[in-house]
C-alpha cells in the first residue's frame, strides 16, 4: 500500500467477507500504526494502533473519515504516539470520559455517527429524532451520566414529557418559533427515540445497558378525524367563495383540492414538481416520500385540476415570491378550516378521508393501501370500520324495496301457490 491520501482513502471499499477492512500508512513519510478502518456498513474512521509498554495492542479512533483529512488524522495520530513514547495510554485515557459520558454528550455522540451506522434511515427521520432529543430529551436528562442511567430514570422522563415539563417557546428564525408541547404520543416518539440512542451506545460499549427496556410506552390519544360528504361539500363551497373574495390564494385552494383528491402527504404535494406529473400514464412519479420512492394513480377529477393550473415554474405550486414551492399552507389552512365550521381538522385528515371514503365505497383494504403508498397491511387496518357489513347492506337493500313498495301504496296481486301433486 502507499501513503495515506485523500484518493487512497477514497478507493478504500468495504470487505465482501463482510469483515472489518484495514489499511495502513505506509511509504515515504508514512507513520508506523496510523491507519484506516472501515466496516461492512461503509462507515471508515482514522485510527492509530500502538503497544503499551505492557505490552498490550491498543486501537485509539481519531476520527470519522469526511470529518478528518488524511492530513489532520495524520498529525493528530503523531501526537497520540508521542503521548505513547513518553509511556501514556491515550485509549485508556478515554475511559474515564466514558464513564463521565453525559446524556447530552452521547445525544450529540448519537446525532453524529449514527446516520453511517444506519444508513438506510431517511434524512427525514434523522431530522425528526434530532428534534424529539433536542426538544425533549436534553431538556429533561441532559445533564445524567448515561452510564448509570437507571430505567425508572426512563419511566419518568416519558411521564414528564407527557404532561408537559418540556413545553417551551423557542426562537428559531429572526421571526420564527417553534412552540413544544407534551402529550402521551410526544412522549411516546421521545421515549422511542431515546430507545435507540441508548442501544447505539450499547453498541459501541459506551454504556453496559438500555434503560429504556422495559418501559412501556404510552398509548396516544387518536386524533384522526373523517369528513362526511357534507362537510366535503362545505369545504369545497369555502375554498371557492376565499377565492372569489381574494382572501385565498388559488396555489393554496388548488392545494387543498389535491390533498383531497389524491389522498397524497402534506409534503408530497407541496413538493410536486410537472416532470414527476406522467399525463400519459395519469400518475405521479414520486421518487421520494415517507415511505420511499412509489407511483400515485390520479383520478380524472386529480387529472383536470391539475391540467388547469399555470406552468410558471417547475413546482406544480411555486412559492409567491423567489424560488422553490409554496410553503404557507399551515396558516392558510388554519383560516379555511375556521370559515368552513371545521375547528380542529388536520390538513392530514384529508387523506384519512380520502380512505375512508374508499373503504366505505367498497374497496378492499389492500387496494387502498396500494393507493395510499402505503408499505405495511396493518397501517391500512386503521380504516376497516367504514367497510360496510355485507349482511347489513342486504337487509338495508332488502328493506328499501320494500319500503319503496309500501310508499306507492300498490297493492300487490295475491297468487295462490299450486299444490304439487304427491309421488
């Protein structure tokens, strides 16, 4: 091998054993036990191996690769063989932080180096983790040893986060806040998230358990909410008469519109952009969503709006001013929603609605869940109660003629039944 450079490093692929993969400094300049390993994951550290005067083969990591330039790794490697030559053990030295190692300290431990050890995770999930730790878990543990972190340690935080000892109003823009409130299902996430992080650094040996086994989580309050065709109605007659009086933009009804026509995520539709819009097929190409890449079939009434819409941009619903996609649909919902008589009701209950009203027609389950995108049979379940009992709809069907018959006040013509002969 050569001197560890930046291409080197580069060129360095995982074991296809599925082992652990090496390589060392070597050549003109290079130092004796300063090296690169990478696991079968493709996560690659900078290291330095060295023996102590008992003898003992120590592994000292420096650094992530990406994080540290061959060049930093080298001299920092050079510095820690010193400590060595002058009889010091910098790996052991490490221990007695590991077993100051705050919650805090291994949150942003946990926060760094774990999207390399999970890599399948979406951004968008690393996004809502870093938010529940941020938000809740510092708050609260921050300040513990995570190695004598103790599940009834756990069991509290989830109960304090449930009633609400993490609320805060927090300044994120020079205009923006972020307003934290607690709640059983909060709690629950925090908790779920808290879960993983500690079996992380079990993992890596930073602490000897997971707390967090054991605790069951709570149960959240279900907030989902379906609208019947009345209030569908009232919802469209909102959007058009906002329009009609320049109180709604016509991106932030057209966005309404598709969220209840297509049964599609907040995101997915704000997102849009016309080359994911196939009009041949009647679908939208999504290479992206909550639950992956997936094809959304578009109804003719889906197909028609969209077809009505300017293409001023390469976002179905461009932003009023500059650049990207239309984000204000939160605020412009909240007025909508106040004028239509509908307090409360989510923009994400027009996809339960969008499904419930698909069970309800008859639909399987399944069909439905195709349709949603989503990925596991169980999530679908949720709606099963609007499909409606078959023995049920033959006697409604059964009874409505009758009673049909019995309003035209018809009498109806008697015919006596023959008596078969006997054999």
């Amino acid at each position: 091998m050569a001197k560890l450079t930046k291409r080197v490093v580069d060129a360095i692929c995982p074991d296809p054993a599925g082992r652990d993969a090496f390589v060392w400094d070597s050549g003109d300049g290079a130092i004796k036990g300063f090296g690169v390993r990478m696991k079968p994951s493709g996560a690659a550290s900078y290291l330095v191996q060295y023996r102590t005067r008992e003898g003992r083969t120590r592994r000292l990591v420096l650094g992530r690769v990406g994080v540290l330039t061959p060049d930093d790794a080298r001299t920092l490697a050079a510095e820690k063989l010193k400590e060595v030559s002058l009889g010091g053990d910098p790996s052991a030295d490490r221990h007695p932080a590991r077993e100051a190692l705050t919650v805090a300290e291994l949150a942003d431990f946990y926060l760094r180096e774990g999207p390399a050890a999970k890599p399948n995770k979406k951004a968008s999930s690393w996004a809502a983790d870093a938010s529940n730790i941020e938000r809740h878990v510092k708050p609260l543990l921050g300040r513990k040893t995570a190695k004598v972190l103790t599940q009834g340690d756990v069991a509290k935080f989830q109960a304090d986060v449930a009633v609400g000892k993490s609320r805060a109003d927090i300044k994120t823009k020079e205009r923006g806040r972020a307003i934290v409130e607690g709640g059983r299902g909060t709690a629950a996430r925090s908790l779920s998230v808290l879960g993983a992080m500690l079996q992380f650094a079990v993992g890596r040996k930073l602490i000897p358990a997971n707390s967090a086994k054991g605790v069951q989580l709570l149960k959240g309050e279900k907030k989902e909410r379906f609208l019947s065709e009345a209030e569908v109605a009232r919802l469209a007659d909102t959007l058009a008469a906002m329009e009609r009086e320049d109180r709604l933009s016509p991106g932030a009804a057209a966005a309404v519109r598709l969220l209840l026509l297509t049964g599609c995520r907040k995101s997915e539709i704000l997102s849009l952009r016309w080359d994911w819009v196939d009009v041949d097929r009647g679908c939208l190409r999504l290479p992206d969503s909550k639950t992956g890449a997936k094809e959304v079939p578009l109804a003719t009434a889906a197909m028609e709006l969209l077809n009505g819409l300017p293409r001023a941009s390469g976002y179905v619903l461009p932003a009023g001013k500059g650049i990207g996609h239309y984000t204000g649909l939160q605020k412009d919902w909240e007025r909508v929603r106040l004028r239509a008589g509908l307090p409360g009701l989510r923009l994400h209950d027009l996809r339960h609605s969008f499904a419930s009203f698909a069970v309800a027609d008859g639909h399987t389950l399944f069909m439905v869940g195709k349709v949603l995108g989503h990925k596991q049979a169980r999530t679908t379940e949720g709606y099963a109660h609007f499909a409606a009992d078959p023995l049920r709809a033959v006697a409604d069907r059964t009874a409505a003629r009758i009673a049909a018959a019995m309003r035209s006040g018809t009498v109806a013509e008697v015919v006596p039944l023959r008596r078969q002969p006997q054999r």
